[in-house]
C-alpha cells in the first residue's frame, strides 16, 4: 500500500484533500452510534449501535489495510483502534463517533449487521434488538447502472431503512 500512497503524493497531489485530524475529547462509551437520525442518516429510521471492543480488530486492520485522500478521515482511520482501545466497557451510555470516524465506519454497517456485532433501536417499537433483517428489492440492471432498493427491518418488521441505490458500471 505505501507504493500506492506514494504514487499519489508525488503523481497526483491535486487529488489529496489537504485536513488535520483532531481526535475527540470524550472518551469512548461501551456502543458508538454508526446509523441514525441522531448522527444525520437521512435514509434511517432506527438507529445502529455497535459494541466499540467488539470492533477493535476489525479497526485495527482497517487502519493499516485502507488508505484514503481525504487527510482528516485517514487521520480519524488510523485513531480508530486506540479510541476503541481506550474505550470503557462499564459506560453504557452511547458515544456519537466525529463526522471522520462516521465516514470510516459507515461503509462496513452491514458487515457489522452480518457479523452481529450490533443492536438497533426501533422507533415503533421503543426498544433495542440484537438481530437486523437486511434485504434488497427492485434489484434491476439498465445497461450500465444497476439499481435496488436496499431496507432493514426490526425483528418485528419495523422498516428502519430504506435506501435507493445505484451503481454505475465502467466498462471499457
């Protein structure tokens, strides 16, 4: 990786976004918010907690196996693991993540859905679940962009997310 990190700072420095990371001042709580109206998640009704220890690894990995041009959220990737490392497991309030760190989890949700390491809270129901049920719908493909709906639902059948998505194909 530190051969692709060099070729971008010396080949394409235009394409580095110039930032300093600050780390957070609060310590981090026994769950972190990763989706959430409460963190600005326009598509989500519930709101996904993570346990910060139960993460650790994967975050230790992620910040040396991830490279990004945004200086302040590969700052916030390589503090990741020692914030969660510093985390207290009997605080069981919830720790709200910066903007950077929410960029650098918020792309492994369902990873962490998959690997349950994760509870909702459901609006409708008032009350936290251990297990989320992730689907797609509408799944289509028009030439070059595929689409589909992706939605999670509480063990009840609460929607607590539901998403258009796309992705455009590069074919060459």
């Amino acid at each position: 990786m530190e051969e692709a990190i060099d070729l971008f700072e010396t080949k394409f420095p235009a394409a580095i976004r110039q930032g300093n990371y600050d780390p957070p001042k609060v310590r981090c709580s026994k769950w972190m918010v990763v989706r959430g109206p409460v963190i600005g998640s326009k598509h989500h009704r519930g709101t996904l907690l993570v346990e910060a220890k139960s993460i650790e690894a994967w975050a230790k990995h992620h910040a040396g196996a991830v490279w990004s041009t945004v200086q302040s959220e590969q700052g916030a990737r390589e503090y990741l693991p020692t914030w969660i490392e510093e985390s207290d497991p009997s605080d069981e309030s919830v720790s709200i993540p910066d903007e950077d760190m929410l960029s650098v989890l918020q792309g492994y949700d369902e990873n962490f859905i998959k690997d349950g390491r994760v509870q909702l809270w459901c609006p409708d129901c008032r009350t936290l679940h251990n297990t989320v049920d992730c689907g797609t719908y509408d799944n289509e493909r028009m030439g070059k962009i595929s689409t589909w709906v992706s939605e999670w639902r509480c063990p009840e059948g609460h929607v607590v997310h539901n998403e258009d998505q796309e992705i455009r194909w590069i074919i060459r």
